[in-house]
C-alpha cells in the first residue's frame, strides 16, 4: 500500500493516524524498522518536509538513502522518472518518499514500484502527509475537527496543501470553511463542489481577510506559489498583481485566539504572517511543522509494519454489459432501410452522434458499414443506426461507443436474428483511450515520461471520470479520445 491521494482515505484512517503520532509524540521512538531502507527522492526544494521524513525514518531505525534536489544526479542527464525509482527499488530501498514538481509523479511511482510510495507533494496537485499533520495539530489543540470554523487563505489555487486539506475536511462533520483568496487565486472549482457535496454546506469565497478574522477558530495562511506561474512576463504581471495581499499582523490579532498555521516556508519579501505573531500562544505553525515528524512516524510505520491503515482502494466489479430483453430477435423496421445479416448493429444512438461514433471508432477503410441517420425513433424522436458487416467490435472499441453514445443499444446479429443485445458499461479503469487535460498531469506528452493515459470511472450516471495520475475529474462533455 502506499499514501498517493488523501482520497484514499477515510476518516477513520485519518483519526487513527493521528492517534498513533499523537503516541508517537508522547512516548520515545523505538527502532522498530530497524534494517529497514527510505529512499528520500526530493526533486524539488524542502526543509520541513524531507527533513522530518528522514528525522521520522531515522528514530524508527532506518537507513535513508537519496537525493535532496536533483544536482548532481543522472536526473539532470534525462533520466525518465520510472528509471530513477525503479533503481531505489533495486538498490534496497523498502519504501519510498517522492516530491515532484509534475503532477502525478507519486502515483506513478506507485505504479513502476512494488514498494510503498508516499506522495511528498506532486506539483499543485496534492501533499497528503501535510494535510494528515495539519489535522493532528487542529485535534492536539482543539480536540476535535468537527463542528470547526476554518478559513484557508493566500494561493488556494497552486498550493497542494490546502487541495489535500479540503478534501479531508470533507470527511469531518460541520466544518464551515472560508476561501480567502483574490480570484485569480481562489480555489479550483471541482474541489470546491466536491466539499460542498460531501458535507452538505457551502464554503465562503471572498478576497478579504478582515472579514473573516472574528469568525473562525482556525486560520490556515499559506504562500504565493511563485514557481507555479506561468513563465514569461504574463505569470510576471499575474504574480505582481497578488504578491504581498495578505500580511497577517499583531494589530489584526487583538484579542483573537483563532490558531494560526502555515505550512511553511512563508516569503521573507512578502511575509504572509509577519514575524511578531510567533510570539503569540495562538500562533501553532512552529509546533505543526515539528509534528510532521510524528505524522510520517505514524505513516512510515502504518505502511511497513503490515498493517495497514487505509482499505485498499477498490472499485465495485461491474459487468461491462448489461443484457437487455430480445423481444422477437429481428430488427423488421429497419431490414426496410437496410440489411444486416451478421454482424454488429449500434442501434438507438441519438440523431446526428452516429458521425461521432464513427469517428471515435475510426475503423479500417475497408469495413463495411451501414449508417442510417435520422431514421424515426419512439424513444427520441429521430435517431441514428451504425451497423458493421461480419464484425464484432472489441472491448475497447465498445468503451468508445459507450463514451460518446451512452444511449445507444449493441446488437449481435447472427444468420438475420439478435443473438444478443445489450448496453455498454463502462469499466472501472479504462487505459489509453481519454487524453487528461491537464497539461500540468505527468501523462502530458511535455513532460516526456512516457506515461499512458488512464482514467478511473468515478460515476456512471453522470458520467466523471477521474485522471488515475493528477486526480482531475472531467465530465462527459470534457471527454477527448485518442486519435488511435
Ligand atoms: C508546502 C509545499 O511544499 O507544498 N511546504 C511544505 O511542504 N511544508 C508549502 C509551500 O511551499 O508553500
């Protein structure tokens, strides 16, 4: 098992991990993973982050191999990402610890590896272990997650930590959050959605910080994401426009308790929280940063010791075809229109899709079809039919027909008669067929790490799939297939 997405998480999961850092923190560390290897591959700058992994792997008893920036490594020759993890696998290393600046890099890891991969942080997308830490320092001094007000403030659009953090606040009850943020910076959409319908509530946006000063128990800064706008004059002028907007101040905290935490590091030019707020007892990123280590003791041990704390995330196993009644075998209507004798018939596509069908189908030139087009239909109004002459579609072409015609219905014709007829269910994971949007998401071709794409079927009706790498959704009208 490894810790890619908090979203495989449950709250349960979430609780127990901080019971056992909470443990961790009280109690002195025994070396309990003694003879065990962390490989610590930092492909992009930290202290906290790397340093409390190693420090966490280092009171457990383990040896740590890696890299902290990629200097000085056959990274920098051109090495693919699969290669470089692959050979900390076979130098010893029992488990992995990965941050990157591409999105997905962790999961593919994952994926090349067959030891545990903890995500350090992969570009904008997430950082898992700061939002597990972020939550054992909200219950160590608060006691509890639920029924907190909670304001996330400062670049909610680039920052991985406050994406992995709503999304576990999801899972608590009767969190009422604030985004604070300039527009350009607030929060992405979907997880923004997703919140909102996992708790039933809705989240406040809104650009000013004063406002929201007296309403919360929790206030989460965070920094400008400098390294994660565009290149060039126009991420310049963007960057220059939100550069400096919140500066939280002594004056600003007159008689305010609300626990103030950063992930760190915080902009000396700029500084989101100005340097005489440590000084206050309410002023907890000191010690939230500190409890990273007991966090990744928590999660180092979870994930090595055989005992694992999160369920392996599994799919509900769905037939890929759902049988549908064969009233009287024949397709009379239609044989008016045309012949089928053997072979496939998609029947029931609606009027004018047949094309878009044919496209994502993209067949050899030489195979017969037959394309009836805006014949009448008593469930639509007009329709479109598809047929192909001696041949059954395979399961891929089938997926492609379910993408862009849902509606349709599939019939096998055997000797004039339906031998079978059905409708195509989507399977769990489809690989290599709808391209990821994100040019930020490591399957990007930029990128050049080689990576197919991979979809995850998150809902059927409606459908969202779910990039297996960079975790972005995209909804039925977003889908883009490959070309072959
Ligand atoms: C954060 C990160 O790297 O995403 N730092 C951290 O891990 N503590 C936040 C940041 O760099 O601003």
């Amino acid at each position: 098992m490894s810790l890619i997405s908090i979203r495989s998480l449950s709250r349960d999961d979430i609780l127990s991990l901080i019971q056992a850092a909470l443990h961790q923190k009280k109690n002195s560390p025994q070396p309990i993973l003694k003879n065990k290897i962390l490989a610590s591959l930092f492909y992009e700058n930290s202290t906290r982050t790397r340093e409390s992994h190693e420090r966490a792997a280092k009171r457990l008893g383990m040896d740590v191999i890696g890299f902290a920036g990629t200097e000085g490594t056959s990274v920098k020759k051109g090495e693919p990402l699969a290669d470089t993890v692959r050979m900390y696998q076979a130098f010893g290393a029992d488990i992995v610890v990965i941050r990157h600046n591409i999105e997905g890099a962790a999961q593919l890891a994952a994926d090349v590896l067959s030891i545990p991969v903890i995500n350090a942080g992969d570009g904008s997308n997430g950082h898992p272990t700061q939002a597990l830490l972020d939550l054992l320092t909200i219950v160590e001094k608060r006691g509890s997650i639920d029924n907190l007000k909670i304001a996330l403030v400062g670049d909610l659009k680039y920052g991985r930590t406050v994406h992995s953090l709503i999304t576990a606040l999801s899972l608590f009850n009767n969190v009422q959050l604030w985004l604070v943020a300039p527009d350009t910076l607030q929060m992405p959409s979907h997880l923004v959605a997703e919140f909102e319908k996992a708790t039933n509530t809705q989240v406040t946006k809104t650009p000013h910080l004063a406002e929201v000063l007296t309403k919360v128990d929790v206030l989460y800064m965070t920094r400008i994401q400098r390294e994660r706008f565009p290149e060039g004059p126009e991420g310049e002028y963007e960057y220059r426009k939100v550069s400096g907007i919140y500066c939280l101040t002594t004056d600003m905290l007159k008689n305010n308790s609300a626990g103030i935490m950063h992930p760190l590091p915080r902009y000396k030019g700029m500084l989101e929280i100005s340097m005489d707020v440590d000084a206050l007892p309410n002023a907890w990123y000191i010690e939230q940063a500190k409890n990273g280590i007991f966090m990744r003791e928590a999660i180092l041990l979870g994930l090595l010791s055989g005992k694992p704390f999160a369920q392996t995330y599994s799919q509900p196993t769905e037939p890929l075809w759902k049988d549908m009644p064969i009233t009287n075998g024949q397709k009379r209507g239609e044989h008016m229109v045309y012949r089928l004798d053997n072979g496939t018939l998609i029947d029931h596509i609606h009027a004018n899709k047949g094309k878009d069908v044919l496209k994502v189908l993209s067949l050899q030139e030489d195979t017969q079809f037959i394309y009836a087009h805006n014949l009448r239909s008593s469930r639509y109004g007009k329709k479109d039919v598809l047929g192909f002459t001696n041949r059954e579609l395979t399961e891929q072409e089938l997926n492609k027909v379910a993408l862009v015609a849902p509606e349709a219905t599939v019939n096998i014709i055997k000797d004039q008669r339906v031998k079978k007829k059905g409708k195509i269910i989507l399977p769990p994971v489809i690989d290599n067929l709808v391209i990821c949007p994100n040019p930020r998401c490591i399957t990007s071709a930029q990128h050049q790490e080689h990576v197919p794409q991979k979809m995850l079927v998150e809902s059927h009706d409606p459908l969202v799939l779910r990039c297996h790498y960079c975790e972005m959704p995209i909804q039925r009208e977003e889908i883009m297939l490959k070309e072959k």
